[in-house]
C-alpha cells in the first residue's frame, strides 16, 4: 500500500513539475537592435526639421497654395497625362511593330526603340526646342522634289511647351512599348491558337483576348512608369517651361529663400506620386481578379496590416518579454 502511494505521490510531483514548465520563447536582439536604430534616426530627422530654423517652414506653408506654384503644378501635371498618353498610344503600335511577322515593321520598331532610349532625355529635350536651327522651315510631302502638302515655320512651330510634349511623350513611347511588348508575350500561345480556329482576326485578338490578360503584366511597370514620368517633368525647367519646379525656381531666385521652398515643391511631388501609388494599387488588384488565389492588397490593406502586425508584436512582447517562441 505504502510502495503505491509513493508511486503516485511522484506521478503528481512529475505532473506539476510538467505542469510548470516555462516556455522560452526565442529572443532576436538583432530585430530590436535595427528597430532601436531607426526609432533613433527617425527621432534625429524630426528634432532637427523642428528645431532647425533654417528651414523656414513659414515660408514653405506661405508659398505652398500661390497662385504661380499652383499653375506650375498645373503644367507638370497637364505634361505628365500627355506624356502618358502618347507613350501609350504610340507605344502600342510600335510593341505591334516589333512583334510583326513583317520584317520592315519589326526593323522600324526595333530603330525607334534603340534610338530614343539611347539618348538622355535631356539631350533629347534641348535637341526637339533647339530643331529650327537645323529645320528652319518644316516640311511635309513627297522627298526628293516631290509635291510640299503643308509648310511651316519651326521657330513659330516648335514652342518650348511643344518640345517638352515631344520629347517627353516620344521618350516614354519606346519604353512603353517594351513593356507592352513583354506583356503581350507573356500571354500563352494556346490562347492565340485558340482565337485562330474560331476564325478571330489579329487585331480582335491582340484587343479582345490577349491584351486583357496582358494588362496584369503590363499595368505595375506602366504605373512604375507614370510615377517616374511625374518627377521626370521637372527637365523641361531647363527650355523654360513655367512646370511646378521652374516656378519654384523663378521664385527663389526672387526671394534667395532656395531650402525652404525646393521642400514645399517636394511635398507637392510626394503628394501626388502618393495618390499615383495608391491609384496603381486599385488598378493592380482589379486586374489580378481571377488570376491569383489572394489578389494584391491596396495601400490602405498594407498600412492596416502593417498596423496590425505592430500591434500584435507589441502585445506578444508584453505577455513574452525578451524574446519570440
């Protein structure tokens, strides 16, 4: 009877001495080390913006809604859909071009494409404002002494707002069309085969079978592409287009007040790209409908679950201190 009790009596103890066994959870000091680091740095940046008075946020806020800062933003933004605009168009036909079964087409579309990303926008830029000194006289016809259809005087013509159009719209033409062209490949070769024998012509096929499911391809790079095309029109301050940064600059070379508004015209610039980011989101979850088990998360999903994810780690770290299981 005694050897039975004792017997049990050490079950229990081993229960309890199961019953309390600590859980220790696995510590990452690298992880809170890295947070440390950036918690301090973000701590440096915003003691220095608001101790620092050179930086003159009175006059940020003061020039921020001025009538030539807002017709500036007006322009950049006018030059940006234009751009866009052409880039896409034209884009597509020359994608079409380089993947013809006409070697001709193929050619030209290849040339366009080597020629214009191959020169700096700048360049191109100064080149399209500056042609009248090598075409004084533009000329539409028949070469070689054939009939002139229509005639017209380039400095008249070729304006600094006409040469921003060109050379930012042809410039974002030839990578448009990359992209464009990646997209359309990317599509499986089944489906072309599929529309043929049900007796679809190219182009129904190209607009109704393969360019829908090329979009999924085709929108993130070409949103990468808008956003990039909204900053790249800052260039054309350099031929004298009043966009947001030549205004800046007329008015800074007035007041000599040169930091505290470069930041109002980057807070313009992360503003609106802000908005492109979160339009290109929308676009990517719509046309990822179908294709994926977990379409892409928009902007306000990251952000909630990035909010969630801090809150739960904060949670864990009060029950768990030290460390993660």
């Amino acid at each position: 009877m005694s050897s039975t009790s004792t017997l049990h009596e050490h079950t229990r103890q081993d229960d309890v001495h199961l019953g309390e066994t600590k859980v220790v959870r696995l510590k990452h000091p690298g992880r809170w080390l890295a947070v440390a680091v950036i918690v301090l740095i973000i701590a440096m940046v915003i003691e220095t913006m608001f101790t620092n008075p050179r930086f003159r946020w009175d006059i940020v806020w003061s020039f921020f809604l001025a009538p030539q800062i807002l017709d500036g933003l007006r322009v950049t933004v006018t030059l940006t859909v234009i751009a866009m605009v052409i880039g896409l168009v034209l884009g597509t036909i020359v994608a079409l071009m380089r993947l013809s079964a006409n070697p001709v087409l193929k050619a030209a579309g290849f040339a366009f494409v080597w020629l214009v990303r191959g020169i700096p926008l700048l360049v191109q830029l100064i080149f399209w404002y500056n042609i009248s000194a090598l075409f004084p006289v533009i000329n539409i016809g028949i070469p070689f002494g054939g009939p002139v259809f229509a005639s017209f005087n380039a400095n008249t013509v070729m304006t600094a707002y006409t040469a921003a159009i060109l050379g930012l719209g042809l410039n974002q033409a030839a990578y448009m069309a990359e992209i464009i062209r990646g997209g359309i490949q990317s599509v499986d070769e089944g489906q072309l085969e599929a529309a043929a024998t049900l007796g679809l012509g190219r182009i129904t096929t190209i607009g109704r079978i393969v360019l829908p499911q090329a979009m999924r391809v085709i929108i993130p790079p070409t949103g990468n592409e808008t956003i990039t095309m909204f900053k790249t029109t800052s260039l054309v301050s350099v031929v004298a287009v009043a966009d947001l940064l030549y205004s800046t600059q007329l008015i800074y070379a007035r007041n000599f007040q040169t930091i505290p508004l470069l930041i109002m015209a980057s807070l313009w610039y992360l503003i609106l790209i802000s908005a492109l980011s979160v339009g290109q989101s929308y676009l990517e979850r719509y046309y990822a409908r179908g294709t994926k088990r977990n379409t892409p998360l928009t902007m306000r999903h990251h952000i909630g679950r990035h909010y969630g994810n801090l809150r739960r780690l904060m949670a864990r770290e009060q029950n768990f201190p030290g460390g993660r299981a």
